[in-house]
C-alpha cells in the first residue's frame, strides 16, 4: 500500500511545524498543498521558518535543513506530487 503524504517524513514534520507554530499554520498547508514540485515546496516551508520570529521557528527550521534531502528522496520514490492529507 502507497504511504499518504501525512505518513512520509515531511508529512509528519508539517503537522509538527502547525502544532508547534500556529501564527504559520494556514501558510504551511497552503504551500504544501499547492502542487508545487518537492524541493521548492520543502524550500518554501524552510523560508517560512527562517523568516518567523517564533522560539520553535528556529530550530524546526535547522530540522528542516538536516532532513530535507531524505524526505526528498523519499517523496520522489513515492511518487507524491500532490500533496493531500
């Protein structure tokens, strides 16, 4: 069975960057639910993060940048181009 987006690496690390920085929640699903290709949406989070003044934004941001390249090698080999939770 194909994994869903919310079970993927990036999937899980979205719901942790809404529930932990909520001032950002509405832009994060709507860049991740945008059908952008992966590393453009994965950059587009991490730019987000940079930019926000929250004490969690920080360091989900270096989380961001220690995991990107896993997640996406793994969302290519799934074949997740849309993103839908």
């Amino acid at each position: 069975m194909k994994k869903k987006f919310k079970e993927t690496g990036f999937g899980k690390f979205i719901g942790k960057v809404i529930g932990a920085v909520p001032d950002i929640a509405g832009d994060v699903l709507e860049i991740a639910t945008s059908g952008n290709p992966i590393k453009t949406t994965i950059d587009k989070v991490g730019e987000l993060l940079q930019g926000e003044n929250h004490p969690k934004a920080k360091a989900l941001a270096l989380e961001l940048e220690q995991s990107k390249i896993n997640w996406e090698k793994e969302l290519y080999q799934l074949d997740i181009k849309a993103f839908s939770f």
